[in-house]
C-alpha cells in the first residue's frame, strides 16, 4: 500500500507544475510576438499605401502643370506666330530633363552611381 504524502508536492507533480507554468509563458510570449508583428508590418504597409499616394499626387501635379504651361504656351502662339517655337522645344526638354532626373535619382539611390557622377551628369543635363 502506498504512502500519500501530505503537504508540497513530489518531484512529479513540482515537473508537471513547472511544465505548465513554462508552456503557458511560452505562448503568450509567442501570442505577444506575433501581435507585435503583424502591427508592425501593417504599419508598413500604411506607409507604403501614403508614399504611393503622395507619388501619384506628385505626378499628377506635375502632369497638371506641363499641360497649363502647354496651354498657355498655344494661347500665345496666335499673338506672336515666331514665339511658339523656341518655348515648345524647351517644355519638351523639360518633360524629359525632369524624367532624367529622376532616373539619375534611382540609379544613385540603388548605389549605381556615386554623388560626384551624379552631380556631373545632373549638370549636363542641366548645362
């Protein structure tokens, strides 16, 4: 006949506690991680949602003022017939000095060039 101990536990039941007291932390501590990181990445991806928002606006305004400054461009050709050929060459150049820019941008971004090459290419195209 066994002997019931009365009292604290045996070193089973002190296991089994211990077990449980440690499985139990482990997942909420995991529960906590997961949370933290889906917040985070839905942070993340708010901010990218706003920055391509602002890029969109940020086209469209500079889509906006080309075509303003086209219209206004044509408004004064009939006035002056000789005029409208020397502003039309430089919008056009300045629709395709802004893209450069923008792409001499990225390729410094990314690491291709460095800021002196980008800095000279910027100033022939610019010069």
């Amino acid at each position: 006949m066994p002997i019931r101990r009365r009292g604290r536990p045996g070193l089973i039941g002190l296991a089994a506690r211990t077990a449980v007291v440690a499985g139990t932390a482990s997942a909420v501590s995991g529960s906590m991680s997961n949370n933290r990181q889906r917040k985070q990445q839905a942070e993340y991806e708010q901010q990218q949602y706003q920055a391509a928002q602002q890029q969109a606006a940020m086209q469209q305004a500079a889509q906006d003022a080309v075509a303003q400054q086209q219209a206004a461009q044509a408004a004064a050709a009939p006035a002056a017939p000789a005029a409208p050929a020397a502003p039309a060459a430089p919008a056009a150049g300045g629709v395709d000095i802004v893209a450069e820019l923008q792409k001499l941008a990225s390729l410094k971004d990314a690491g291709i060039l460095s800021d002196d090459e980008f800095a000279a290419a910027k100033t022939k195209l610019l010069g």
